[in-house]
C-alpha cells in the first residue's frame, strides 16, 4: 500500500467525520452510510465506501482492489485483448452523489487508481497509476420496513470515466490504457 494514497484516504475520512457534530436541536441532519461493491469480494478483492448523507447530497471516500476483475473489458477505446487490466493495491477515490429523487442520483467522482497490467502471452507485468475523472447515475433502494432491515440497501450504478491518455511497455509489447470506461457497479450498504 503507498503511503501517500493512505494518508489520503485518512484525510478524507477524517474530515467526513468531523461534520458528525452537524446536527439540529429537533431533527438529525446528517445521515452516515457504509457499503461495498458485491463483484469485488466475489473476485478477490475488496471495495469500502464511507459516506455522509446532507439534504440531496452525499459525500463519499472510497478504497478499492478489485481482485481479479479484468477493466480492460470496460474500456471504450485502445481495447486490446492481449492484456489484462486490474486494480491492485490501493487504490482511492472521492465522489458527490446528488439526489434528484429519493431513489435516483447523479454522480462526480475523482480517484487515483493503481492498475496492474499484465501481459497474456508473456505473464509479464507492471503497475500503472492514473488519475480518473467520472461522471454517473444511480438507483439506490431500501426495500424492508422492519426494524432491523431498515437500514439496509441496495445500489446499482454506472459510471463514465476520463482519463489522459498514457502507455507503458509490457514485455516486448506497448500497452495503452483506455481513455474512457464504462464502468457498471452493484452495492449493498447500511445508511444511519
């Protein structure tokens, strides 16, 4: 894990949970939520995303290492199959979520992505680190009443992402990473 991306990462929540004393004398303001993208636990990997929920908004720090989920698939441009693209280590991110109803929200979000590309004939492979614009859309839902369950919900997303362009050698091959991803997303998460 770098230390410049943890020091980032723990910036970020610091300063999502120094609003948690932002509250009103008759009704709570804030609302918190944690949740994780599903994919990433099923292929090896792990995501976690901190939020805090204000009016229509919400403030999101995420981590992220998405096993062994191939992004090159993903990708809109400079597709090519002789190379895997995956999120290793530690990668982190920050995203504004704003409501325009109560189930539907749009996105911005910048992260700081360490891939490991990998080299299909060769097994060749090296790190890459680049820095993602993105712009989405969301359908979040809480679909239990009970007491116990009503915190729960459940998210579907997609996100389109930017990025300069930029190659690096693999091998004996160059490899060029997309400058645009489609990126879809399933999370499940607690809001209090």
């Amino acid at each position: 894990m770098k230390k410049s991306a943890f020091l980032y990462f723990f910036i970020l929540v610091l300063v999502t949970c120094g609003y948690s004393q932002i509250d009103t004398v008759k009704q709570r303001v804030l609302k918190y939520e944690i949740d994780s993208q599903v994919p990433c636990f099923i292929f090896g990997g792990y995501q976690l995303s901190l939020g805090l929920v204000y009016k229509d908004f919400r403030f999101r720090t995420e981590i992220q290492n998405s096993g062994s989920i191939n992004y090159g698939q993903f990708g809109l441009t400079n597709k090519n199959e002789k190379f895997e693209r995956t999120i290793d280590n530690f990668s982190v991110g920050i995203v504004t979520d704003y409501y325009i109803r109560k189930w539907f929200f749009t996105s911005i979000s910048l992260h700081t992505r360490n891939w490991l590309v990998t080299n299909i004939e060769t097994s060749d492979k090296i790190n890459m680190q680049t820095y993602d614009a993105g712009i989405g859309f969301g359908f979040q839902v809480f679909p239990f009443k009970q007491k116990l369950l009503k915190h729960l919900f459940f998210q579907a997303t997609g996100f389109f992402t930017f990025r300069p362009k930029q190659s690096i050698s693999v091998g004996s091959l160059n490899y060029t990473i997309s400058n645009f991803d489609i990126l879809p997303g399933m999370r499940i998460g607690l809001r209090f």
